[in-house]
C-alpha cells in the first residue's frame, strides 16, 4: 500500500523529457494533473498525449520557471483545478554552457536562478499549503552534480547541490507536518538536455528514470539516487579528499 495516492498532481516543467514520463505513468492509472511549462505548443502536446494515455483531467499553465514569482500566478490555479493536490514534482532545470558559466556573469545567473532561485522561490508558499494540509509529497528533480563541485560543471552542480541542502532543511521541517520532501539525484539520462553527449553505458531512460521517482513518491522516500548505482559512485567519489581532488581532471 503506497503512503502516497499520487491521485491529484502537479507538475512544474511538465515539457521535461523525464517529467513527461512520470506524467504517462501517472496518467495511465487515471490521475489528475496540473503542468505548468514555459513553451505553449509543446505543453498542449504534452496534455493531448496525457488527456490520451488516461488522465482524468490535465490542466495547464504556461509560465517562465526562471521567473522567482511565476508560481503567485500558477500556484493559485493549481489549487483551484485540483482542489487538494495530493504532490508536487519540480522538473524543470537547464544544463547550461559550462564554458560560458565560468566568464560570463548573466549565464551563471540564469542557471542558478533557474535550477535554484525560482525552486526555492516557489516551493515557500507550496510548502506551506502542505504543511497546513499535514499530507502529501513535494519532490525535485536534483542531480548527483550537486554531491560534488567539479571544474567541469561546478554552476550547474552548485544549483543542485545549494537544492540538495534546501530540500534537507524542508525535508526537516516538513517532517513534523507528515509531509515528505523527496529528493531525485539521476545520473546521465537520455533526454533532449544530454541529447549532445556522447551516449555511454552509464545512461539511463527517462522511462526507467520516471519509474524510480513515482516509486519514490509514492513512498515518501528521503534521498533517490537514480539509477541505484550512482549512490555508490558518488560515495566514492565524496570520500577523495579535497587536496586529492582539485588535482584531477573532473
Ligand atoms: N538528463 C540528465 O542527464 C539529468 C541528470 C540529472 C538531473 N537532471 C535534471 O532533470 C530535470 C529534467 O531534465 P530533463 O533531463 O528531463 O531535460 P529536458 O528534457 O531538457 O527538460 C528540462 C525542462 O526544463 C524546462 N525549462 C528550462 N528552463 C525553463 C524555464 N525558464 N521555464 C520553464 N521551463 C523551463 C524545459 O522547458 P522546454 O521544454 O520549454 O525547453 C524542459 O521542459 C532537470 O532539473 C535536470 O537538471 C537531468
């Protein structure tokens, strides 16, 4: 029996290619869903094929989720479709330039408002509507990036490691309400933000991505590493000591 009905859920970055598949999952056993995304044609693609696989009902918002107040506007409306959703995933998030991230100031600025600002931002209000509600499960979308600063990505990690320690905080406060926080860390995953990546063993699909977080939802999970494999290479890869580290080329 799942500790969460993940009946009545909503979505922000709903276009995502991982979003999209916790969307069909959850769609095919008849739940009802609120997407909230930046591009309108593709959100109305993304509801049709929802409304198609089952969805009792598929609601939408388009918003910029770079914006750190676009939830006043989206969150309302979730709440009027759904009535008392009973979760929310937080999906969206951008790569970046790595190479650009390091010169260029508004590039740093944008993912780190995108992937962190806006999340934190918006999860304050819907934090605490659920923590007046004492039920149901709030999870974001991190990265195992974040476990470890490294020269190659370290703004894009440093947005989703500064998520992983707020969603600790939540997780801890959220807790005495009976609510739960659950953070998602994949490693690579096919889907159009790694489609420029040479595609090796350690990829995942988003498909088997999905799975692992509705898994975790659904039980009120802490901390995912997806897929399980990576809990453990990241585990080595904390315990390198730091004068170790800076001398590798990661
Ligand atoms: N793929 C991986 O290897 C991997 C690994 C670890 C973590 N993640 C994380 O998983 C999450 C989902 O990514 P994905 O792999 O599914 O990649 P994706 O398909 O590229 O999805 C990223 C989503 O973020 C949305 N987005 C970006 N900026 C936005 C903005 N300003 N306003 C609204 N939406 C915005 C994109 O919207 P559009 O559809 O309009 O572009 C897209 O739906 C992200 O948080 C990512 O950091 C991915």
């Amino acid at each position: 029996m799942p500790k969460h009905k993940l009946e009545r859920i909503v979505i922000a970055g709903a276009t995502s290619g991982i979003a999209r598949e916790v969307g069909r999952l959850l769609a095919s056993r008849g739940a009802r869903l609120f997407l909230v995304a930046r591009d309108p044609a593709k959100l109305d693609a993304v509801a049709a094929d929802l409304r198609a696989r089952g969805a009792e009902g598929v609601h939408t918002a388009v918003a910029d989720l770079a914006s750190t107040t676009s939830h006043e506007q989206w969150w309302p409306e979730a709440l009027a479709a759904l009535g008392e959703p009973d979760g929310v995933l937080v999906a969206h998030g951008i790569l970046g330039d790595a190479e650009r991230a390091r010169r260029d100031a508004s590039h740093t600025t944008e993912i780190l408002t995108t992937n962190f600002l806006s999340v934190a931002a918006m999860l304050a209000p819907i934090s605490t509507w659920f923590e007046q509600r004492r039920s149901g499960v709030i999870a974001v979308i991190g990265s195992v990036a974040g476990d470890r600063g490294r020269q190659s990505n370290y703004v894009y990690g440093a947005s989703k490691g500064g998520l992983d320690i707020f969603l600790q905080g939540l997780r801890n406060r959220l807790f005495h309400a009976g609510v739960d926080v659950v953070t998602i860390k994949p490693g690579f995953v096919d889907t159009p933000m790694t489609a420029h990546l040479p595609k090796t063993p350690l990829f995942a699909s988003a498909e088997s991505v999905a799975s692992g977080i509705v898994g975790a939802m659904e039980a009120g999970r802490d901390v995912v590493y997806l897929p399980f494999i990576w809990r453990w290479i990241l585990l080595v890869l904390k315990m390198i000591p730091e004068a170790v580290f800076k001398r590798l080329k990661t």
